[in-house]
C-alpha cells in the first residue's frame, strides 16, 4: 500500500527564508553589475584627475609665493589654499555670512562711478551645500567645498558615460568621461567652485529627458537654476524636448511633462527676483554684474574682439591675456567643430539646445575670455563625438593618450585658471 502525505504530514514551508535568500542574491547581481558599469568609469576619471591634480599641486609649489598673497587671490599656508581662491573665497564668505546684496556705487581714481562687487554674483547651492556638508562632517568649509566639488565631478563622469553610452556603448562612454577630466578647463572640477555640482546636475537631466523621466528633470533643473545663470540654456532645453513630447503625444499621461516646464525655471527665476528685490530694482542681479564685475550680454562683441586681435598678433581689448586668449579661441574654433558633428549624429533635441545655448550664452558674454574653456565644462555634449572616433582604439592606447592629456591639462590648470588669476 503506498502511503501518502497528509497536508498535516507534509513539511512546512519556509518561504520567507527562501524569498529572502533571493533578495539577497537580486542585490548581489544588482551590485556586481553596478561594479561592472560604473567601476571602470570612476577608476578612470578617478586617475586622469589625480595626475592633473599632482602637476597642478607642483606648479603651484615651485612657484614658492603663495604665502605672500590674500586668500582672496590664491594665498595661504598650503600651495593647495589657491584651490578655494577668487570665486571660491566668494562661495566660502556667502557660506560663512550669507548674503547682503546691494548695489554700491563707488567713485573711482578718475572720478567715474562704478559698483561694488557683493557676493550676490554668486548663486547660493554650491556654498549652502557646502555649509551643510560643513555642518554634517565637521569640515571646515574649504574642506566641505572640495568633498562637494569632488563626490560632484564623479556624480557628472557617471552621468557623462550614461550619456555617451547611448550612442556608442560602454567604451565610447568611457572615452567621454576621460574627456571631460582633461578639458582645458577642467582645473575647477577639484575645486572650491560650482562648475562640478552645475554639470552633475546638468547631465542628469539631460540623461532622464532622454529616458521620459520628466518629473525627475524637472526638479533636477529646478535645482541647478539655483547653481549657475547659464542654466537657462538647461530650462529652454528641457522645455524644447518636453514640447516635442506634448506634439508627438495624442494620448498617455501628459501631465508629467508640464510639470517639468512648470518646475523647470523657478529656482533660477526666484534667486533673480530675491537679489532684483533685495536691490530695489528687479534687474538688479544684470545690473551688478555688469557694472561690478564686467559680465554683460554683448552679443559676441567681446569675443569678435578676442578674434580679431589674437589673429594680429594684438592686444587691444578688455581682459587680455595672451596664452590663455589662444588656448580660448583653439577651445571655441574646436568646439564648433564638434557642435557640427554633434547635430550629424542626430541626438535627441534636449543635448542639441542644451549644447548650443550654452556656447551662446558663452561666446555671446563679456568676461574674460581666458576664462573660456572654464565656461565650457558644462557643455559636455561636445564629447559625444570624440568619444565615438576614441572608442575605436584599445583601452591601454585610449588610457596613454588621455594620460598625456592629463598632464596637459594639469599645466594649464595650475599656470592659468589660479596662478596667472584668469580663473
């Protein structure tokens, strides 16, 4: 006679223990493929940027006069104080102080009125950022601002990757990723400045447009308008793709979009009205910058300038600096280069906007244009194509090359963008 079991007789289960043992085994996959994904990428970046880092820390050293200058302009106890200098000392004193906005007119040595520089030129995420991770850790806030500056860059390197990945896999990724570490400008991503947090910020949401993540870029680019003026060329971006979106879409779930163009300006426009309300006058923020520091929109006057005079052999123009002008107009004569390879790879329109707004808010500014390759960080679209041409080479040969371009990078850092001021 066969015997049979019994509900009674058969063994309990035990799915709890099993659902957890999967669980755990989810997680370890998700964790080995994250590894796999993102390891190469910070190892990578990681390494170029110690290697600029190290050339820029000597640089800075041999030069043996730091501890003559102000801490405004690259002095302190450490050669490495300079890297929390010029617009960092300002982001660390709106830290320390906060903000007393106010349009100063002062009278200069010929009698002409000018005004005076304040600190609310500078937009308040990176130093309130740097004041909480000040007050979280213990840091000092120089300390916190470079944790900020550096936890940021690799934050961007990933979102970089992410993005490149799309258009021509893990390898292309990687090689935008180098690129970015070794940009001419790139001395300012281990910095006391907001150029990384703006781009982590930046390439994420560029990265969940691309993805219909719309409330996610939504709040992203909210928060970056908190970061830098030029991210009105992320809010027009954004705006664009959304739009595409709404007249593609006959049915679904619309609402997520507007949203984010709702979302999208009102942290870059409620900075705007606070500075314009504090000063008693709406264009208050244009009207410091220009008239304390310079920077005004002239349509591409000062750069037509810039041009005319570094092709003469000539200086006649505002901010001159010799090096770091040319080194700016190869940056700008190359970047057009890759703006025209970038639209034949047909992307999608957010990198497109995003991309050329930024070079036209950039070229189209008078600054300084030593500063150039600086404001061009954030225009990471640019890499797309160059990763593209670079995936095609083996890793040790791609690793070499953006080596050499590191210790370039390094140099240009550490004589131009702190040592020479032109940051």
């Amino acid at each position: 006679m066969n015997a049979t079991l019994t509900p009674v007789d058969q063994p309990a289960a035990v799915p709890s223990d099993r659902t957890g043992r999967d669980r755990l085994d989810d997680v370890r996959r998700r964790a080995a493929e994250l590894a796999r994904e993102h390891l190469p990428v910070i190892v990578l970046y990681g390494g170029l940027k110690l290697i600029g880092f190290l050339v820029f820390l000597h640089l800075l050293d041999s030069t043996g006069d730091f501890r003559r200058k102000h801490p405004r302009f690259g002095g302190g106890e450490h050669a490495w104080d300079v890297l929390a200098s010029w617009d960092g000392w300002w982001y660390q004193q709106i830290a320390a102080h906060g903000y007393d906005p106010a349009l100063v007119r002062i009278p200069d040595a010929k009698g002409l009125i000018t005004l005076e520089g304040n600190s609310a030129a500078f937009f308040p995420l990176y130093p309130a950022t740097m004041r909480l991770v000040s007050d979280i850790t213990g840091l000092g806030l120089y300390g916190a601002g470079l944790l900020v500056s550096i936890v940021s860059s690799f934050v961007a390197a990933l979102g970089i990757h992410a993005v490149a990945a799309r258009f021509g896999g893990r390898r292309a990724g990687l090689a935008a990723a180098g690129l970015w570490a070794v940009w001419p400008g790139s001395g300012t991503e281990w910095s006391g400045y907001s150029e990384s947090l703006y781009v982590a910020l930046a390439v994420w949401v560029c990265h969940a447009v691309m993805n219909d993540r719309w409330l996610t870029a939504g709040v992203l680019t909210f928060t970056a308008g908190l970061s830098r003026p030029t991210s009105v060329a992320l809010i027009a971006a954004l705006t664009v793709a959304a739009l595409r979106t709404l007249h593609r879409r006959h049915d679904g779930d619309l609402s997520r979009p507007l949203t984010a163009i709702l979302l999208a300006p009102l942290g870059l426009g409620t900075y705007l009205l606070y500075v314009g309300d504090r000063m008693g006058r709406l264009d208050g923020y244009f009207v410091l910058q220009k008239g304390a520091w310079a920077h005004t929109f002239d349509y591409g006057g000062q750069t037509l300038d810039v041009f005319a005079n570094v092709a003469v052999g000539r200086r006649d123009y505002l901010f001159a600096f010799p090096v770091p002008d040319l080194i700016g107009v190869i940056v700008v004569l190359l970047g057009l280069a890759l703006i025209a390879l970038l639209i034949r790879l047909r992307p999608p329109s957010v990198l497109v906007v995003y991309t050329v707004l930024t070079f036209a808010l950039v070229l189209g500014s008078q600054q300084i244009f030593g500063n150039v390759s600086r404001y061009l960080l954030p225009a990471f679209p640019l890499f797309v194509p160059l990763a593209l041409k670079l995936r095609t080479l083996s890793l040790p040969l791609l690793c070499g090359l953006l080596g050499m371009a590191a210790v370039a990078s390094g140099s240009y850092a550490g004589y131009v963008l702190f040592e020479l001021g032109v940051p």
